[in-house]
C-alpha cells in the first residue's frame, strides 16, 4: 500500500515536472520556426490547453486503475514529447518556407501535430491517478494529485529556468525525462536492481548529452539551408533568442530566433538615415548621441565624425558576434570610440536622467507587444525628456509603397500621432520607409528652409566635407527621396488625425500591424483570427457545447464546469496580459517565461493546500481574485515587477483552488474520476479560450483595460456560491 | 455602369458588417457600390452563351457567369467579359522616370505615374502587393477618364504618363484609350510591365507606346512559376516583340538572394538580350529588400549586383546598372565607345547631364535612348 502511495506521489509530481518542462521547450521551439508574435504564443497555449481539455474528456470510464497503465502513461508522454521535437525540427526540411514565414494555418497545423498528442496524455491521466487514488482511500484524493502535479509543474519551471537552459539541448533534455519515466516505476517495485537501474541511467545519460548536440546540429543546419540563402556559421542560444550566423558570399546575416536582422557589410541601407541625421544636425562634430538599432554603420560613421556616441543594444551575445564580424569587415573604424549599453532602448530611458543631442532609433517592425514598446506615445515621452534643448529626435519606421490599405493606414496613423502629439515640431517623411523626425524646439521648422539649407550647406559645412571623404559619392540630393510632394500629400490626406494614440494600455498600431501582416499571408484562418466578432462567436459555441455536453453528465457536472470554465478563463487571460504588460515594461520575456510559468504553478500548488480546510471560504477567495486582478491593474499603471509576481501568484492560487474546492465539496452522487474529468476539461477549456480571447478579442478591442472585463467576470462567479 | 453580382454584395456586405461592428464605417459596401464601373474588355471570346475565355494573357482564363480573372480586373457577366479597372484608378504620384527606373528615356522628367488593382501575377516579393493583389472593390479609387488623365498630366506639367506600380496591361482598354488621346496632346505613354501579355493584345498596343520597361524576373521558369505564378516563354516574346516595334525597352531584373542570382542563368539572360533585343538595350540589377511574403530574406549583397554586372557586361551587354543602391557609381551613364561619365544620378535623380543632343560630348557616340521630349 505504501508503495502504491509513493507511486502516485511520483507519478503525479513527474507527469507535472515533465508537462512544465515539454511546454517551456515546446514554445520556445516553435516561436523559432514560426513568426514570433503574440498570435503564435497564442495560437500554441490554446492548442496545448485543447490537447489537455481533449484528454480530459476522454478519460471518464469508470474501470479499476492498473498502475501498469499510469507507468505506460508517464512514460509515453516524455516519448511523444521526443518525437515531437524531432518532428519540429525536420518539418523545415520537408516543408520548406524559403524567405518566408509559415503562414497561420501551416502554424497552426505544425503546432497540432507537434503538442496535441503530448497534451492529450497530461488531460488523460489527471482524472486516471485521481480515481487510482481514490482506489487507495486517500484522503482528498482531488487536492492531493493537484497540489503534486502543480508542484511538480513549478519544480519542472525553476529547473528549466535555472538548470537545464544551460546544460542540456531540448533532445537531450526529453531523453533524460523519457529516462527518468522508464526509470521511475523501477525504482519504485524493483529495489534490488537499484544500483544497476542508477548506473545504466548515468551512463546513457552521459551518452545522451554528448550525442544529442550532434544530432541538433545536422537537423538544425539541413534546416537552415534549406530555407535561407547562405551557410550556416553558428548558432546559439543565447538568455534572448536562438541566435543564427550565416555566411552568404561575402556577407554575413544575423538572425534572431530564426527571424532576419542584420546584414554585414552594408554600406548603403543606412544612407537615407544619415541623410535625416545630418539635415536635422548639420555639425554632429561633439554632439552626444544615442543610437539604437540593427546597423553598425551608423554608429562608425558618427564615431569617425568626432561624435560622441552611444549604441544601445540588448543581447550581449549578439553583439560579440556583431563586433568580432564588424571588426573584420570595418578595419578602417575605430570601435572603442562608441559606448555599448548592454539595455533596450526604453528600458535605458527609463533608468538614466542622461540628456542627448540626438536619439536615433531604427526599431524594428511592431509585430509584437515587444516592439510597439518604441513606438507608443509613452516611449516618445521618454525619447523627449532625454533630448538636451536642440536635441533631435530620429526614428525610421516601415511606411506604404504607393498606397496603404485600411489596416497600414490605422498602424500609420496610430503612430504618427502619437509621435505628434509629443513633438509638434516635426518632420514627416513619406514611402516605403518613413523618418520620423522631432525637434525638441518650439520654434517651428519650416520643411523648404530645411530641405534647402541641407542641399545648398551640407557637404561645404565641416561635417559635410568628413562625410564627403568617408562614403563615396555622397549626395544629399538623395533626400529627396523621402520627401516626394506627392507621396507627402497622400500621407497627410489620408492618415487619420482622429484614430487613436498608439500606448502601452492601447496598443493599437501593434494589432494594425499584425492584421496587415496576416493579409499578407494568404492565410484563410488569419482573415478571420483578424475578426474579433468571429472569434467571440467561436468561443460562445465553444462554451455553450461544452456546458450542454456536461448537462449530459448532470447539473452538477454542468454547474461546476461553468464555474471552472470561468475562473480558467480569467486566469489564463489574465496571464496573457500579465506577460505582455511585463514585455510593455521590461522588453524581452523569452528568458523569463519559464519563472512566470513557475510562479504559475506554485500559484496553482499553493491555492491547493488551502482546500485542506474544513471550510470552502468560497466568497474570500473571489475576493482575492478580484485584489490580485486589481494588483495587476496597478502593476499596469505603477510598472513595479513585484505586483505583477503577486499578481500571477494569488490569480494561480485562487484558480488553482477552485478545482480540487469543487471535486471535494461534491452534492451528488458520482464517481470522482467523472467529476475529475469534467472539471479538468472544462479548466482547460476556459484557459483555451482564454489564451485565444486575450490576444485577438480584449486586448485589440479594451487594450490593458481588458482587466476590467475579468473583474467583472470573477464578481460574476458569486452566482455560482450555492453550488459550492 | 455598375453591374454587380450578388456574390459581390454579400461579400460587400460581411466586410462592412464587420467594420461597422469596430470602426464605425461602411466602407466596403460604399465602394462596392460607388466606385466601381464596369467597361467591356477587348481580346476575349465566348465559349458559350455564359462562359467567355479572356484572351489578355497567357493566364487565358475561362470564366463563368460572375467569375473574375486570376488578375482579379476582368470579370463575365452574362456572357460578356468586363475590365473592372477601366479609369479605376487606385494610386496617383508624380514620380522622377529614373525611379521607374527608365535611364535612357526623357532623363530628368517627370511621370504622373497611375495604378488600379490587380495583377496577372502573384509574385512573393511584390513592392506593391497592396495593389496588385487587392480586388477593386477592396480599393479606394477614383474614377478619371482617359481625357482627364492627359489633361491632369499636361496641368502637373509632365510631360510623360507611366502606367506602373501593379500589372499595367489588366487595365488593357484604359492605356490603349489613353495612349490615343496623349498622342495627340504630345505626352508620352510608357508602362512598367512584367511583360505577360499575349502576342494578340501586345501587337496593338506597344505601337502606341513611347516606351516599356519589362521585368526580367529571372532566366529561369521554375523562378517564374515557384515565385510569380507564371511562365518565362510569353515574356522573352514580349521582350523581343517591343523591340520589332520599335519602342524604347528596358530592361530590370531584382535580383533576390538564392532564387535567382545563379551566374549561369545571368549569363543566359545577358546573351538572350544580346542576340535578341541588342547589346545596346539597358539592363538594370536591381537590389531586393525585405518585403510582402520573402520577409525573411536578407537584401542583395551589394557584391552579387556587382557581380551579375560584371558577367552581363562580359557578355557584350553595354548599359548594366545597378539600382535600389543610392550614390552607387553604377547607377551613372558612361560611354560605351570612350567609356566617359555622361548621366549622373543620384537616387533616382538626374544630377548631371552632359548629353549633347543625345551624343556622347567627349567623342560624339550616339548613346541609345530617347533624349528630349
């Protein structure tokens, strides 16, 4: 009996370690071959939770439990985890995307293929180890097998985060899990073979790490010729991205997370912006300026002017690559002339009173939360407050061709005025690419003066005759290009002065964004992701099924589900936005994803223990619900981490609390592997629904203020009090 | 006339539900009923009663009751075919004709240059996809008839009016009407064309143009129909038609890293042009950048475009330029006989022209091209 206790301890803890492992390695895995934004993350939750939802519901008979069938269970899912990561990393082979991004259906199919099989093991065997031990009369066997599994979900995130991230390889890492299941029940019923069992595990562990690197690097490096130019250099995962260097004739490319960002040598892309920096300052000699970009060829020309320059980037990784190649490439510049700040752009104006000359900033595309940071209204703000009197404000963003379609011209829109609106003295250029240009002056700029006074001065002024001997054949006619009088006029005329401001609480240039760029994909799915009302009507159905498929099971069953639906759908938005308020505030979250998915856990661990109690103190915990949405409201607007952690925490805990509440205070008669099943699909149905809401329903139409809609959804769930 | 199928007003109508329910606006259905207007194509022919086979392009489509082309600017409706972009006009600039870019044409002028919806290709890299692959209904145009055109482009004063930015010859009817009607203005007609057009509609139509600039997409039809839906034969056609015509061609190809920056295949394309259109035709390599679905691609190394000139050059091709890289030295005219600077540009601006007469002023070579208006 002993022995059976200590197995679904085990069982439950592993199944909860493994599950929290596979899903930090799963998303980080697949945001590298897919696009990267919000969508995918979202499109990944809602699979994974489907996958559990599924599980879940299938597993309701009521036949005795065989621990032989829990041992295949926890073995099979570290294996199916293995094959899909093998499956991941062959699908660029097979299907190739060259130059392009897979689009939303082929994302959509990858991630099935590659979570729902793992993910309907982990919904199956939570109601199958609680009606196993209920079998052996435990006590609370629902909060029991909750509280292990959570625990062992937060174990699995602290272990990744602060482990395995810098030892292991994802193959690897699935190999010593699918070890450890085989292993586990061994331990357990075979305690002779102990020595043996730990020695055989040490060894092919050992030869596991050692062989799997090899194994990544073939698949890794077929996969990157198939599908960009170039051979591969290196690659590495650095705390920000999976980082590619690769080698196309005599340049080389650098990508992020499978995503192109930097070309080396080239000399001209940045012409056009050295073009705005010198016709906005005309004497950069001594001038202090901040840059912040993908080019290395500004901050060398600058530097090689007498400017006093400094280069702000993120992830130091990337930047020793960056340099060592820059080295070689620009024998001629001088790189210990330039400071490199090791911070995002925002992130540096926030810490520092420091005022510059110039900020030039080249940012990338807003195709997530991420990015729009540089450019909502709160981060010109900033840029203005750090700008010395004079100082000049600089910023290339992705324009319009010849024409801009409804959603372009609202991310235009959305962005210019919020660019405006803190620099109304300012210059505005039209095309394809389009320089923002602010003056911090409130004398107003006449544009003719300035076009003139650059074309006729420039190359006779100090500066223009360094630059004149630095870049060949340099001539500032070529403004001109940005400033076609036809191109500027349909820009003012078209953009709409009305559409909303572009912020942090609203992002709205982000979703324009997003929806222009799923336009571009062809993608069918993607035409109606874009349609919040599809997507709502979806859910409703979504939600209406379930709960009439539950009646079949009783009221109780119906009830109870609606309940668990709701409180899972609140904290899995509530993550959501949790996590894109935390990317608004402090930038990259790729490093700190698996600590917010621990802290989940423990959330979800500890708001079990409190259902030990004799009482259900339903109201309380309602409460604390809606005190920890509210915290995260204050995190929103006091931008303090520490309310965001006891945010997550308390919403898990409250969450988290509520199944195991449920399963135990049960009014009818009914097996509790039933109940089980109905209340585990049904969280993880709402959390589905909630990891898809988030992004494409509340946060494009509330923006941050979609908190608002899940306070009034957890005050909703005090209807539901008699039932407890 | 606005004929509309009721696929088009329920479509209309979804959308502008939809937009209604989170902008405030109807604008689908406004344009679904306002701005479209429907002018009977040339080069088609009835299958029967109901169906029709457009005959503009080598697409050849045939269509039913209510279908559009591949090109999304024709459609049949009871029997008849109908350009839905005839004077639709979508995008309207005033453009330098280097950006076109036309080296040896009018150099220094401008080009009120206009666009519609649509195009008879789908290519992955296209600059103008919001165009090109846009219904009409799905654009906000204005309606300018071919009169009004030339007079607009004679009050702009420019003195050239360039078809451009999607597929020009969808709008087929519109540029022959115009051509017509510039001619006797004395503003010229150049379109910027992919050159996918069929013999039939291409040997009426380039007689009354003043010049054409042809995308050489690649030497490669498996480029042309991986990456732009179509085929590589009816454009080599085209090529050689323009020049039997004798109208001003030239010629651009993107190069764009891995798909069709192979040396062999510039070799073939260079001695195509040579034995085929003359070593004199301007040949330009233009940089690809990022865009539309090959986002993920780097830009053309500067060292590739240098390249594939140098190969083009190699092959007795005598104007090779290099576009997309501003202040690069190979985007100036010089001499094919004594080699010396004669146009120098800047972007894509004229900055010098030294030309005399269209003569080269150091030793007096006639350079190729169409020099005053």
């Amino acid at each position: 009996m002993k022995k059976k206790v200590l197995f679904v301890i085990l069982a439950a803890f592993f199944i909860g370690f493994s599950s929290s492992i596979a899903q930090a390695i799963m998303i980080r895995e697949l945001l590298t071959i897919f696009r990267g934004n919000e969508l995918s993350v979202g499109i990944i939750m809602a699979i994974w939770l489907g996958g559990i939802f599924t599980g879940a519901v299938f597993s309701k008979t009521k036949q005795i439990v065989h621990p032989k069938f829990i041992i295949a269970m926890i073995i099979v899912h570290p294996f199916l985890f293995l094959v899909s990561l093998i499956v991941l990393y062959s699908i660029p082979i097979v299907y190739s995307s060259y130059g392009a991004f897979y689009q939303l259906d082929a994302e959509i199919m990858i991630a099935l293929l590659c979570l729902f099989p793992q993910c309907f093991v982990i919904g199956y065997v939570f109601p199958v180890l609680i009606q196993y031990a209920d079998e052996l009369l435990v006590k609370h066997p629902g909060s029991i097998v909750f509280l292990l599994e959570s625990s062992g979900a937060f174990a699995g995130g602290i272990a990744f985060t602060f482990f395995i991230l810098f030892v292991l390889n994802p193959i690897g890492t699935a190999i010593v899990l699918l070890l450890c299941a085989t292993t586990l029940p061994l331990l357990i019923y075979n305690q002779k073979k102990h020595c043996v069992t730990i020695a055989l595990v040490f060894i092919i562990l050992l030869f596991s790490i050692t062989q799997t690197n090899k194994v990544e690097q073939t698949l890794i490096q077929k996969s990157f010729a198939i599908n960009h130019p170039g051979s591969l250099l290196l690659y590495k995962r650095t705390p920000y991205q999976m980082m590619y260097v690769a080698k196309n004739y005599d340049t080389y490319s650098l990508y992020g997370n499978n995503i192109f960002y930097t070309q080396l040598p080239d000399d001209y892309e940045v012409r056009p912006l050295l073009h705005a920096l010198f016709a906005s300052i005309h004497d950069i000699l001594g001038k202090n300026i901040l840059i912040a970009g993908d080019t290395l060829y500004l901050p060398y020309v600058a530097t090689k002017l007498q400017a006093v320059v400094d280069y702000c980037t993120v992830d130091r990784s990337l930047w020793n690559t960056f340099h060592t190649l820059g080295k070689q490439l620009y024998p001629d510049f001088d790189f210990n002339k330039f400071n490199v700040i090791f911070s995002d752009t925002r992130g540096l104006l926030s810490k520092t009173s420091r005022r510059w000359d110039g900020i030039v900033i080249i940012p990338p595309p807003p195709d997530s939360i991420l990015h729009n940071r540089l450019y909502t209204l709160e981060f010109f703000q900033s840029c203005k407050m750090h700008l010395n009197q004079d100082g000049v404000f600089i910023m290339q963003i992705e324009g319009f061709a010849n024409i801009m379609n409804p959603s372009l011209r609202r991310y235009i829109s959305s962005v210019l005025n919020s660019f405006t609106k803190m620099f109304p003295t300012s210059i505005v250029s039209a095309g394809e690419t389009i320089y923002l240009i602010g003056f911090n002056t409130g004398n107003t700029i006449d544009f003719n003066n300035y076009r003139q006074n650059y074309l006729t001065n420039f190359l006779k002024s100090d500066t223009g005759k360094s630059v004149a001997a630095i870049i060949p054949h340099f001539n500032p006619k070529e403004l001109d290009m940005f400033f076609q009088p036809t191109h500027l006029a349909y820009l003012n005329t078209t953009i709409k002065h009305s559409a909303m401001v572009n912020t942090d609480i609203m992002p709205q240039a982000y979703f324009e964004y997003l929806a222009n760029t799923l336009k571009q994909t062809d993608s069918y799915i993607g035409t109606f992701m874009i349609q919040p009302a599809v997507i709502a009507i979806i859910m409703i159905c979504i939600a209406v099924a379930a709960t009439a498929y539950f009646l079949r099971r009783g009221k109780e069953h119906a009830v109870k589900g609606l309940v668990i639906f709701i409180a899972g759908f609140i904290s899995m938005s509530a993550m959501v936005i949790a996590l894109m308020g935390y990317q608004n505030v402090y930038g990259i979250l790729y490093y700190r994803i698996a600590f917010c998915n621990a802290l989940f856990m423990l959330g979800l661990a500890s708001g079990c223990t409190t259902t030990f109690t004799a009482k259900p103190l339903y109201a309380l915990r309602i409460m604390t619900l809606i005190g920890s949405l509210t915290m995260l409201a204050l995190f929103i607007i006091m931008k303090h981490v520490l309310l965001l952690y006891c945010s997550i925490f308390f919403i898990a805990a409250i969450t988290g609390s509520l199944l195991p509440l449920l399963l135990k205070n049960t009014q009818e008669t009914y097996t509790t592997r039933l109940l089980a099943s109905t209340l585990d699909a049904s969280d993880h149905l709402g959390a589905m629904c909630g990891a898809l809401a988030a992004p494409f329903i509340l946060l494009p139409i509330f923006g941050m203020y979609s908190i608002g809609i899940l306070l009034l959804l957890s005050i909703s769930l005090f209807v539901f009090k008699k039932w407890i | 006339m606005s004929r509309l199928t009721r696929k088009d007003i329920v479509q209309a109508g979804i959308a502008s539900l939809q937009t209604a329910l989170f902008t405030g606006t109807i604008a689908p259905l406004y344009y679904c009923f306002a701005a479209i207007s429907y002018h009977e194509a040339m080069h088609w022919k009835k299958v029967d009663t109901k169906t029709v086979q457009c005959m503009l392009c080598p697409n050849q489509c045939m269509l039913s009751n209510g279908d559009k082309g591949l090109c999304k600017a024709r459609q049949c409706i009871n029997g008849t075919l109908y350009s839905l972009v005839y004077g639709n006009i979508a995008a309207c600039h005033i453009d330098p004709i280097e950006k076109k870019p036309l080296y040896h044409f009018m150099p220094g002028n401008e080009a009120l240059s206009v666009a519609t919806a649509g195009c008879n290709f789908s290519c992955k890299f296209c600059q103008n996809w919001q165009l090109s692959q846009s219904h009409p209904h799905e654009l906000d145009s204005k309606s300018i008839t071919p009169v009004q055109l030339v007079n607009n482009a004679l009050n702009k004063k420019t003195p050239i009016i360039a078809f451009t930015y999607n597929e020009p010859t969808i709008q087929y009817e519109y540029i022959y009407d115009t051509a017509v009607q510039a001619k006797k203005k004395h503003v010229a007609c150049v379109i910027i064309s992919n050159g996918y057009c069929n013999k039939n509609a291409s040997d009426l139509l380039y007689p009354m143009l003043d010049a054409i600039k042809i995308d050489f997409k690649a030497y490669s039809q498996k480029f042309y129909s991986e990456i732009c839906g179509g085929n590589l034969q009816p454009v080599l056609n085209n090529i050689v038609l323009a020049k039997k015509k004798k109208v001003w061609i030239e010629l651009v190809n993107l190069l764009i890293p891995t798909l069709n920056d192979n040396p062999n295949d510039i070799t073939a394309m260079a001695k195509f042009i040579k034995s085929h259109v003359g070593d004199t035709t301007p040949l330009h390599f233009t940089r690809f950048y990022p865009i539309y679905q090959l986002k993920n691609i780097p830009p053309t190394p500067v060292s590739t475009l240098e390249r594939c000139k140098e190969i083009a050059v190699s092959e007795g091709l005598k104007y090779v330029y290099i576009g997309n890289v501003p202040g690069h030295p190979a985007n100036n005219t010089y001499c094919h006989t004594c080699g010396k600077l004669v146009i120098e540009r800047s972007g894509f601006y004229t900055t010098s022209n030294k030309l005399k007469s269209g003569h080269c002023p150091h030793c007096n070579t006639r350079i190729p091209g169409i020099w005053t208006s």
